[in-house]
C-alpha cells in the first residue's frame, strides 16, 4: 500500500512513467499494481519573498520492509524520476505502525 506524495514534478511527468514505475515497485514490494497510489500535489514555493520552483520531493508512506527493500524502491524510483529530465530528486519515508493503521475504522 505504499502512498508517494510527490512535489516539483509535473503531473505530465509523472503520468509518462507511471505504468512502469508502479510496475516495478510492485515486483519489488511483491504486491498488485493496485496498491500503489501516486499523488501529485501541485505545490506553490516561495523564496525569499518570490515565488520559485519547487525541488523535487517524493514522500513514501508505506509499512517498512527494511533496509534493503527501501534501499531499492529508493533507486527504482530515482531511476524512473530522473528519466523525465528532472536533475535530481529527494526521497523520504514515513513508516506507517500497523498497531495504528485502521480502514473503515477497524485496525488492519
């Protein structure tokens, strides 16, 4: 299930490598394409009292499934990002607790 909340992408960006990028992370994750949700938030920054571009950030809220998974998800995801042309890219994780995940207000 995990959530990537993306920023200082475009949504045409992210729309061109979606199938593949979800594709692989779903290989990698062993689960369904359909666990994978891509938000793109579009995202107004301001620098020193001007509007500027917005760096490219990608959250991932997802149940942890260690270092060498993440490690890979982090790379796969770079890999697809930055072949849209974006120069470089940050990527951060929010670990969700299973002990404080409910759907439907009942504890997953």
């Amino acid at each position: 299930m995990p959530h990537m909340i993306i920023r200082g992408i475009s949504v045409p960006q992210i729309q061109s490598i979606s199938k593949a990028l979800v594709a692989d992370l779903a290989t990698l994750c062993a689960c369904g394409t359909d666990n994978f949700m891509l938000e793109c938030l579009p995202t107004i920054s301001i620098q020193d009292g001007q509007v500027s571009d917005t760096y490219p950030f990608i959250e991932v809220g997802w149940f942890d499934r260690g270092q060498e998974v993440r490690d890979a998800y982090a790379s796969i995801v770079t890999k697809h990002i930055l072949a849209t042309g974006v120069p470089e890219v940050e990527i951060a994780f929010k670990v969700y607790r299973e002990d404080s995940y409910y759907w439907n207000g009942k504890l997953v």
